[in-house]
C-alpha cells in the first residue's frame, strides 16, 4: 500500500510510489510539543489533504511522535471501532511516551490520550530501556493509564521495583534482555490475536542498526522482525518516526515538563561516537518489507 510522508522536517527521503504532504512551515510550531489548539489547527490541515487510504505513514524524527496520536484517531474512525470493538496498539520505543505534560501534548506524553480512549483496548510500549520508569523518574509517569489496566512498559535493564510498591506491577513487564522482551511480546500478541495499530520510533534500536537523534535502545532488527512477524494478519494500520536528518540535534535524554516550553533533559552518559546517519528503509530495509508485507494480508 502507498506508503504516507507527513513532511515535517524534510528528513525523511524519497520512496517509491509515496503520497507526501509537505508540512515544513509547522515544522517549529510543532516539534517536541505544542498547546491542544494548535494541535488541533495541525490535524484539521493535515486530515484535509490525506487520502482516503494509505500505507504506513512516516513522519520524520522523533520530534514528532505525538502526530501518531491523530493517525490513531483516525484509525479508529475509518474503521469503526468501538469500546465493543476495540483496537490494540504497539508502540516500540525506548521511551514510555507517557510523561506528565499538562500544558499540552508533546512527544513524550501523547501515549496517555491513545491508552484512555475508549476503544482502544490496551497500549503496549515495547523496547524501553530508558531510566524514564525507574524510581526516579516514578512521579513523572502518568498513573492512570497503568492503573486501569489500559497500559503495559515491556522494557529491559530498568529497575522497576517501584511499581510493586506501588500496586502497578501488572503493568509492568521487565525481561534481562531485548531478545527475551522481543519473544515474550510476540508470545502475548500471537495468543491473543486482535486488530492492532503498530507505532514503530527508530530510537528503540541499537546504535549500529540505526542513528536517530534520541537516547537509543538495544533492539535487533531481528527482533523487530520477530514482532511484525507475529503481527501478521493483525495490522490495521502503521506510523514510523525516528528518521534522523543528517546535521539534526541530536538529544541525549528524554523531554521534560516545563510550562510554555520543552526543555531537553540531557543524559549524563553522552556517546562520543559519531556515525554516518542513514535512512531505517537502507539499514532495515528486510523488516520495513516484511511490514509492508503483513499490511496486505
């Protein structure tokens, strides 16, 4: 299917028979985070010129993620479902997506308004290795959604034991290793089979799979292929973000609430190391098929 370019920050390249809507004059107005206004003046321009159908929609770094929400929405109202008919969504991510932001939306809180909407049945953010969920960071997660059931951190060498205390412990599902995360994932998903939106952010990968401007995870495209694969038949409908333009900022931590603004919490642990930025559809090419793949049948 015709993959969809919302072109934001010009960093995603060109691709075969894609429809691209260019956006760059909300690039600013829009990126790490923006008010409930302006949110909706963004999604009432973009919904006037998408297509009725489309594939997997991309939509450049991971600046942006909080566009998924939208397309979510969308899903949900193009193919009706309900609260009696509910659609599952799979985000793989480093990060939880799910941080107090009050003042808005933003890249790092959008996964809050697609967990409680009422036909969505359960988010699932798979891949987390960031220090978002440790004790540190508890009072900076929005409770609800965990609480009520609606969502579950998949993660990996993150000390979680907070939640217990906390009696959110269901909500939490902590593995020694990505390969065990990607397996247990794929064992729920494949037992408990249902339509599924799936939200891919590049950030969840190693740094030698792919460069992204986000503290990176430790997932294996074979991972990730184990997961997509497991999804096959599920799939309704797909975004990617985390497409890193080459000369782009890149952060070294995760984004924090402040009023009026978005401010970067800078990581500690800085990596030295400079890699040749490239594009997911070069260095994953395998798995970004093997979704195309599953979206058609």
């Amino acid at each position: 299917m015709t993959p969809l370019v919302l072109d934001v920050d010009g960093s995603v390249g060109a691709l075969p028979d894609e429809i691209r809507l260019t956006l760059n004059d909300w690039q600013e107005a829009m990126r790490f985070g923006c008010t409930l206004r302006r949110y909706a003046a963004f999604r009432s321009l973009v919904e006037g010129q998408m297509p009725a159908r489309y594939g997997t929609a991309l939509m450049g770094s991971g600046d942006f993620h909080h566009l998924s929400w939208m397309l979510i929405e969308r899903c949900i109202q193009r193919h009706g479902f309900s609260a009696s008919r509910p659609l599952r969504v799979v985000v793989l991510d480093n990060h939880p997506d799910n941080m107090l932001f009050p003042w808005g939306i933003h890249c790092g809180s959008w996964v809050r308004r697609v967990a409680m909407h009422p036909a969505v049945s359960q988010v699932h953010v798979a891949g987390i290795t960031s220090q978002d969920i440790s004790a540190r960071h508890a009072w900076e997660n929005y409770a609800a959604p965990l609480r009520a059931g609606k969502l579950t951190y998949w993660s990996s060498g993150v000390d979680t034991a907070w939640a217990t205390r906390k009696g959110l412990s269901s909500a939490f599902r902590n593995f020694d290793s990505l390969s065990a995360l990607a397996h247990g994932l794929s064992q729920m998903l494949g037992q408990s089979r249902q339509p599924t939106y799936l939200s891919i952010d590049k950030d969840v990968f190693a740094l030698d799979v792919v460069q992204t401007n986000w503290d990176q995870g430790s997932m294996r495209e074979s991972e990730a292929a184990l997961i997509i694969e497991t999804l096959s038949g599920q799939i309704v409908d797909s975004d990617i973000t985390g497409t890193f333009r080459h000369g782009a900022t890149r952060h070294g931590g995760s984004v924090c609430s402040v009023p009026g603004t978005v401010r970067i919490r800078r990581s500690t642990a800085r990596r030295s190391q400079r890699r040749k930025a490239v594009s997911m559809h070069s260095t994953c090419g395998f798995w970004t098929a093997s979704l195309a793949v599953t979206l058609h049948q």
